[in-house]
C-alpha cells in the first residue's frame, strides 16, 4: 500500500429482514428498534462501511447506508431461515466482509466471519407452551448457539442480559446492553388535538390503552377481567395493535364477558398516529408476563400518560418509580391499580410528571453510538 493510500475500512453486513412493509404486526418492537439503529448510525461518522439485508427497503426511508436486495421470500419465517443460513453466509464472503450483525436471535450456523447478535427477550424459553412449537423449537436451538458462538451478545435491558446469562452460559463481559430510545413524535398534544383526535375516532372521554401484538405472552385476558371488575361504566377498553399468534382466547373473553360495546380493538396503528391514542388515554396498562423491555411503557411516558405495568423481567428496569407495579397473575391487583389511578387525579398528575422525566432517559442517537461500540469491541477481538 503506498502512503497516500486510505487504509480499508471496516465492512459490516447487517441481516435487517424482520423490518416490515407491511403494516401489521411484524411492524412492532423488533422493527422499529432495527429501524431507529440503523437511521441513526447513517446519520453517523462511523468509519465503517455497512451493506444492509433486508427485504423492504421503504421501511427505512432515505437513508446513506447501502441497501442489498434479497430474492428470498424472507417475510415468511422459512425463507428467512433459508437466507440467513445459505445465502447470506455466500454473500458475506463474496463482499468480503468483516462482521456479521444478526439484528435478530440467530446467525449463521457456518461462516468463518465473526458476529455480533441481538437478543429482545427470551420469552420463547421462559413461556415455550405460549409460542408456535416449531418458531419456539428453532428460537431456542439457534438462539442458544449463536449467543455461543457470537463475539459479542447485544441485549435490550439488565435483565435480558441476566437471562442470556444465566441461561445460555455466555459470560456477562460478551453481553452489551444498549436500551431502546424514544422518538421525537412521541410527546404530549394540547387538549383541543386530543378532543379533536377522540371525537374523529368515536372514543369515550376516558379509556384504558394497551399497545402490543395481540398474542399469549401479552397477558391480555387478564387485563379483560381486570377490566370487567371495575366498578366504572363510563370507560372502554382499547387494545391496539395486530394479530399475531393464539389470539382466539382474546375475543371469547370478551364475547363471555358481555363487553362487545365496550372493548374496542382499532388493529395496528402507523406509528404517526400511535402518539395521539397514548395521550388520549387515560392510562397505558402493560400486563406482560415477561418482556425483554417494553417499549410502549416509555413512548406513553413521553406522551404524559400514567403508566401501570406487570412487575416482572426487564419492566421495573424500564419504568424506574414512574409506575404502578402489579403482579401480572393477581386480576384482582391489576384492577385494584387502575380504580386507584382512574379514582385520583393527582395520582394521576404525579405519575405524568415522573413518566415524562423517565423517558427522557432513552435515546435512539446514544442507543446508535452505542452499537458502534459494540462493533468495534468485536473487530478488535481475537
């Protein structure tokens, strides 16, 4: 190489395939923690260079990263196994890559190129009956050797980092935690862009929120229940967000309950709206029997909703004092909790002003500087 002569930057491919065109409910927590990484790094002086995978470009907007199409069909869960194992391991030699970023669980079984690996949650572990058997027989194989054989594990909170841990044997100095950020929409309206907001979409003055896809682990029906137990009639119930897996049980409850009239289910919402139905609620209830983080409890903060949530896993990490924390299989604990926030308005007022000073805490630019970090920790590892 002669002396004016650059010397190579760094080449990293990142599989980013669960971002999703579609609007439903692949477009959820994983998406747009993917997103917002890789929105803000292009806005970085990275020295690296990036070829990023991913099947539905306009999910990121005009962004200075490059962007490789993928002719597999990898928004269905078979295709996508079939590119991060065959294809991508091909194409990664064939650019030359330096290091892998597998944004979601599970690298390549046979590559000879170091990688970095996220891993949101181990909920497919803790809660295996709750989740397809073969997404969960292939979750928890791959996901147990790639953190194995990762250079570095990037986590989402303390207690995902535990969990890899603890149940996969990986050493805590491999795991990185880089907590999601909040974006800029998320931030409280005037009351007029409320009243406006509930009366375009036909909602009461007051209504209980929860935001996630519709499946098991959302612990939904016991937040029907707890629902059905106040002593309130002039409240509703809305469950936003898309249909995922084993939601049946969901709709029965509500249909054996009598409470067609008054649980509304308005389907995913664009993350453009999503602000508005946070800050017209009343309060965001969070019944998860296990997340990995837990971001609507943070983007309600930041709209100024009270937040009441399950005490377990990473969520008592995330909302810090600015929640009420209930045990996520006591009904009669949940709705006990909402009476007393709905009952008391300066309860209320309290929560809102410590939620809004909990989510200013989370940056997707930190969040983004951080993951710069954690590749260059795996480039410089033997």
């Amino acid at each position: 190489m002669t002396s004016d002569q650059a010397p190579k930057r760094p080449r990293i491919g990142i599989n980013a395939h669960l971002l999703s065109g579609q609007h439903n409910y692949r477009r959820a927590g994983i998406h747009n923690y993917i997103a917002q990484i890789l929105r803000h790094i292009a806005l970085l002086d990275t020295g690296y260079d990036f070829s990023i995978y991913c099947n539905s470009p306009q999910a990121l907007g005009d962004i200075d990263l490059e962007l490789v199409a993928t002719q597999f069909p990898a928004e269905k869960p078979l295709g996508r196994i079939l590119w991060e194992q065959l294809a991508w391991p091909i194409s990664a030699w064939s650019r030359k890559l330096d290091l892998l970023h597998s944004t979601a669980f599970v690298t390549p079984y046979v590559t000879t190129i170091p990688a970095v690996v996220t891993v949101y949650d181990l909920s497919f572990v803790h809660y295996p009956d709750l989740f397809p058997r073969l997404r969960h027989a292939y979750l928890a194989s791959q996901t147990r050797r790639s953190c194995r054989s990762a250079r570095r594990i990037v986590t989402i909170s303390e207690s995902g980092r535990h969990d890899v841990h603890e149940l996969f044997g990986v050493a805590l100095d491999r795991i990185d935690v880089i907590n999601p950020g909040v974006d800029s929409i998320y931030h409280p309206r005037s009351l007029q862009q409320v009243a406006d907001f509930r009366r375009q979409q036909s909602l009461p003055d007051r209504y209980i929120l929860h935001v996630g896809t519709l499946q098991p682990r959302k612990n939904i029906s016991l937040l029907i229940e707890a629902f059905a137990d106040l002593a309130i009639d002039d409240i509703a119930l809305v469950l936003v967000g898309g249909k995922g897996w084993l939601y049946d049980e969901i709709f029965d409850r509500v249909r054996k309950l009598g409470l067609e009239g008054r649980v509304l289910f308005p389907g995913y919402v664009p993350d453009d709206d999503l602000p508005l139905w946070y800050n017209a609620a009343s309060a965001l209830v969070f019944p998860s029997f296990y997340e990995g983080f837990g971001m609507p409890i943070i983007e309600a903060m930041a709209c100024g909703t009270p937040v009441i949530a399950a005490r377990t896993s990473a969520v008592p990490e995330t909302t810090g004092d600015a929640a009420i924390l209930f045990d996520p299989r006591e009904m009669a604990a949940l709705s006990e909790s909402l009476a007393t926030v709905l009952d008391d308005p300066s309860l209320a007022a309290t929560m809102r002003e410590k939620g809004l000073i909990q989510a200013k805490g989370y940056s997707w630019q930190r969040a983004s500087r951080e993951m710069l970090e954690v590749y260059g920790k795996a480039l410089a590892e033997s």
